[in-house]
C-alpha cells in the first residue's frame, strides 16, 4: 500500500477528486476479477485500515482505489454481495464518500490519502476511558494544523460549502 505525503504548500483537508475513481471503474474491476471473493479477502487483521465507533475499513486487494468499510457489529458483513451504486454527492471531491453498497453491512469507499487525525470515540456521559496516550496524537495533529498555511483554509471552507449545499 502506498502513502503519500503532501509537503506543507499542499496540504488539503478533502482532496481533489481522480475522475477515474468512480462506480464503473470499481465495477470493471469486479467483475474482472473474483470481487466477491476479493472483498473476502480484505476482511483480515493485515488489510485492516482503521476502525471507527460503527465500522471498520479495510484496504481492498489488488486495489488501490478503493476501500471496504462494513459495520463492525455485525457477525458476517459480506454474508450476501449484490453490488449497487450509491448517489455520489460530491463527484469533484474525495471526502473517502462511499460510491457502492454491497449489501446493509458494507459499502465501497473512494480511498482517501493522508493521516488520520481524529480521537478514539468519547462517552459524553463518563470521560474515565479517555487516557493521556489516546489524546497526545490529536493535539499533535491539531498544532501542526496551526501551521497550515491560509489557502488550505480557504480550501477547506470551499469544501465544507460543498458538503453543507449536497448534505442529505
């Protein structure tokens, strides 16, 4: 798996949309190849990308385009495949927005480079599973957000623009 890193002049909270990471692209490849049992495969610790509080995304064999996130409560996500295309609400931008639905349980992202930055799910309602070393990562994040210059800024409100106008 490649990771890019993005020098400083070029930082971008979405990203810039590759056209060719779409539906029919994530189609051809299905059914090129074995896509049932290729999104099987992506389901194991080592393919794992990261895990939210309601789903865990792993990265898809054999392609770098995409990710599968399925919900991580649910015994067997990929039990039943019937790929479906989802209505993309932001085709000039790579917010990570799925574009394909397998089933209830799982869905087909667009890969989006970068790091993450975010901090593990917190209970409102009692902070006592939040440790010093869940946190440290998020503040270094948030300083060095502080040294983004102003255009990623600016960017990021465009982006957010976008999202609140498509929001459903």
């Amino acid at each position: 798996m490649k990771i890019t890193l993005l020098p400083q002049t070029a930082v971008t909270f979405g990203g810039k949309r590759n056209p060719d990471h779409n539906f029919e692209n994530f189609c051809e490849f299905f059914n090129k190849n074995d896509g049932e049992k290729i999104m099987r495969q992506a389901i194991s610790p080592e393919l794992k990308a990261g895990e939210g509080f309601l789903s865990k995304v792993y990265s898809i064999p054999e392609n770098d385009a995409f990710m599968l996130r399925v919900n991580k409560f649910e015994q067997n996500p990929l039990k039943t495949i019937n790929l479906i295309k989802t209505k993309d609400y932001f085709p000039n931008l790579n917010l990570g927005q799925p574009i394909a639905r397998l089933n209830p349980h799982a869905e087909i992202l667009i890969k989006q480079e970068g790091l993450p930055c975010g901090i593990k799910h917190i209970d409102s309602n009692n902070c006592s599973n939040v440790f010093k070393e869940d946190v440290e990562p998020f503040i270094a994040y948030l300083k060095k957000a502080a040294s983004f210059p102003q255009f990623a800024y600016d960017e990021f409100e465009k982006e957010i623009k976008i999202i609140h106008k498509n929001s459903h």
